[in-house]
C-alpha cells in the first residue's frame, strides 16, 4: 500500500481504534460492575431474586452478542428507547458481559470455604463487612485469570459494533478497503491493532495477578 494512503486514512483508523478503546473499556468495566452485583445478590439474596438472575444470565449466555445488540438497536424505538449506535454498542456491551462476569465472580464466591462465612455472622459482621473484608481479598486469587481471559474476549468482540453503524475501527477500516479496493493491508493493519489491544490486557492481568498472589510465594 501507498505511503499516502496511510496519511490520508490514518487519522480515521485511529478515530475508530479511540472508539474501539471506549466502548470496550466503558462496556467491559460497565458489565464487570453489574456481574459482580449480580453475583453479590445471587449468593446472599432471597430465593425469588436468585432466580430472576439465573434466567437473565442464562438468556444472555444462550443467544449471540449481534442479535442482542439488533434487539437493542433496531428493536428499541419500537418501544421508545432511541439509542445512538455508539450507546447501543456500549449498552449492549455491558449487558452482554455481565452475566459472564456474574459467573466468574460466583466461582470465586464458591471458593471460599463456608466455615469462613458461618464463623464471620457469629461474630456479628454484616454481609457487606464479610464480601469486602473476607471473602473479596481470597476470591481475587482464582478469578483474575478467567477475568482476564474474558476481557480478553471482549476487545474482538468489539468488532461486531460495525454491524449498527458504530464507527469503530472495523468499521473505519471496512470503508478504507472499499474507497481503495485494497483488503490485505488494511486488514493487517487491524489485525495489528486488536493485537496490541489482547497484549496490553494480558500483560495488565499478569500484573494483576503477580500483585494478588504475592502473599502465595515463598521468600
């Protein structure tokens, strides 16, 4: 490819890779947030609320991420929800995730051995004092690395916002290759992109991870 077609189209493919960055961050950290409330009220709140969650999370987890974001984006003036794409995509994002980071976060919760729980309400903590003092500080030790395998997942996931219009970087980079009629390199060149996206979320994980289990080594 041209030197001048990279001047020209630069500016766009890194307006898409800022929008790209937006909606993953902002979604991933939106759906991380509702996971873990719905994990939260899962395992302490009242039967009818557990299973209001366990069929929103099986409904999420059972249909594909595009259909809910159709749903969302194309189904929602219908009932009054007029959404922008970027919104949708965002929206739809953190819906989508959350009951994946709910599951995380309930395998962590059932990791931690019960006595510890029964041990903490005899001596009067409340269940807020009990997540935040007891059962959070062991439970980051076996979900950072599904946590971090799952956002992960979800920067390549960010590639189906071009299907509503989201200016992302598929999207930006799709209307490169048709104004040019040049598909390898533009197509390398987000490849690149997503690339360096999975390695910094894996590099940040595995500090993640080395600061949560540093109590776990030997000196």
């Amino acid at each position: 490819m041209e030197l001048d077609l990279f001047i020209r189209y630069g500016p766009s493919l890194l307006s898409g890779f800022a929008v790209t960055i937006l909606c993953w961050i902002v979604g991933s950290l939106g759906g991380l947030v509702l996971g873990f409330v719905l994990a939260c009220l899962y395992r302490f709140g009242p039967a009818p609320l557990k299973w209001f969650i366990f069929g929103y999370v099986e409904v999420i987890r059972g249909t594909p991420f595009m259909i809910q974001l159709f749903i969302l984006y194309y189904g929602g003036p219908s009932v009054g929800i007029l959404l922008s794409p970027v919104q949708a995509g965002i929206i739809s994002f953190i819906v989508y995730g959350s009951p994946y980071f709910a599951e995380i976060f309930r395998s962590g919760f059932n990791a931690i051995p019960e006595g510890q729980i029964e041990a903490a309400r005899c001596v009067g903590l409340s269940e807020t004092r009990i997540v935040t003092r007891i059962v959070l500080p062991q439970m980051l030790v076996p979900i950072t690395a599904p946590l971090t395998n799952f956002f992960i997942i979800l920067t390549k996931e960010t590639a189906i916002l071009s299907v509503v219009t989201v200016p992302e970087l598929l999207y930006e980079t799709q209307t490169m290759a048709s104004e040019t009629f040049t598909f390898v390199e533009p197509f390398l060149v987000l490849s690149i992109f997503y690339w360096l996206m999975v390695i910094g979320t894996s590099r940040l994980g595995a500090i993640v991870e080395t600061r949560v289990t540093r109590h776990l080594r030997r000196t």
